[in-house]
C-alpha cells in the first residue's frame, strides 16, 4: 500500500493553520462545519492561496438540501471564480435532484465554470439511489475524487459499502472515506482495503469560554476546533499503517 493523503476540512483561519502545521496533504476550506460546511468566506479563500500545500474551497451557497437554482448557480459560479482568483487548486462541488440523484446538469455547469481547478464530489453523493450510476455522471464531469460515507452517517457504519464502491470505482476515480474518522477509528478502515486518501476534521471539542455566547445563540455548546497535535498524530498512524506489509 501506498502513502495515504490526508484531508483536513477546517473552516477558520486558525483551523488553517493548524492544517498546515500538523502536516495536512489537502485541506478542504469550508465555512460552517456545523451544518457540513459551507463556500467558505473570500477573506478565508484569500488568505489560503497560495498555500504550501493544495487546498479545495467548498462551494455550497447554503445549509440545507442540494437541490439548487439558477440564483445558487449563479452565486456559486462566482465563489468559484474567487477561489481561482485566490490561488486555490480546487473546489468541492455537489448537486441533487429532488429525488436524490445527481443533477448532472446542474454539475456539468459547476464543473465547466471551473475549468483548470481541481474536482471533489462531496456527500451529495451519499443520498444517491444508485452508487453506479452516480460514479459514472462523476467520472464524465472529470471529477478526482468522491467524498463518501459510504451513504451512512458516519464512514465506521457503512464499511463493507465503502469497500464496494472502492471495487466499482472507475480508475479515475479515488474513494475518499470520511466522517468520523480520526485516530482511533481509522484502523476500522485501514488495513481493511486499499484507499489512497482519507477525509477528516482532526478537531477537538472546545467549551464556549463566554457562557452568554451560548445564550444568546452565537456559539454552539459543541463548538469543535482544528488541532494541529491531532492532524500529526493521524498522519503518523496513516503512515504506519501504510508501512505494514
């Protein structure tokens, strides 16, 4: 087995940096990972690029569903464009149908627009009715790589399905198990099959320190903050396991 990328999803600039310091392969630049992250701010993006390592802007306009008209298209065609401007090398993008197919003209216009970036297909992907089908429309839109749960919740519930669509992956196309994986989950996974890349948020909790924040509404009381000591310690147990025979 090969060295294993490790994907870092942070939403601030703290969180950034401790990506970076923690030795993250990718970052993923969202804001909100409360609600599964939203197109992060052009500030963020600005400050990310040009970055010592690659990082893929989330573009989703808002929380909620994945079903999206031409008023989203158009705000997210221009988050695109600030995150080319800001140097980044790609997006994470993801559209529905109302009956949880992939919109695949709605995402041919998403991955046209940003043409010379860099392709994710994040967890849209996880409420299609056909896994098959879908990595076909995300292997004809050019996309790199599918963010998957494996259509669970969490990575650690859906594993035989997660080796499944690792099978019928096109070439092309890397399976990139995440949500809920951190270092003493990842051995559920790994050595289970081979997978090139892993997703994670490597956070930490952090209690509000301000208990009126929480009361009027502007913190959460599980408020999670990127750590860098908790990237660099899932990278080395990615790279042990990646060592094993």
């Amino acid at each position: 087995m090969s060295g294993i990328l490790l994907e870092v999803c942070v939403d601030d600039p703290d969180g950034l940096m401790a990506a970076i310091e923690g030795g993250a392969d990718r970052i993923e630049l969202c804001s909100a990972l409360a609600v599964g992250g939203l197109t992060p701010s052009r500030g963020l993006m600005a400050l990310a690029g040009p970055p010592p390592v690659p990082v893929y802007a989330m573009i989703r306009p808002r929380p909620g569903d994945f079903v999206y008209g031409p008023a989203d298209l158009d705000a997210m065609r221009r988050d695109i464009d600030a995150a080319r401007d800001a140097g980044l090398a790609g997006v994470v993008l993801g559209a529905s149908l109302s009956d949880g197919r992939l919109d695949a003209q709605m995402l041919r216009k998403l991955t046209g627009h940003a043409a010379g970036l860099g392709l994710t297909l994040h967890r849209a992907f996880d409420l299609v009715p056909d896994f098959a089908e879908a990595m076909v429309i995300a292997e004809d839109l050019g996309f790199e790589r599918i963010l998957t749960a494996g259509g669970a919740r969490s990575a650690l519930e859906a594993v035989e399905t997660l080796a499944r669509l690792i099978e019928m992956a096109p070439g092309r196309i890397s399976i990139m198990p995440g949500s809920g994986i951190t270092v003493d989950t990842i051995d559920v996974l790994l050595p289970r099959f081979a997978i090139k890349e892993v997703h994670s948020s490597c956070s930490v909790r952090e209690p509000a320190q301000d208990p009126r924040l929480m009361a009027m509404g502007f913190v959460s009381g599980d408020r999670r903050r990127t750590d860098a000591a908790t990237v660099r310690a899932l990278k080395a147990r990615l790279n042990a396991l990646s060592a094993r025979p």
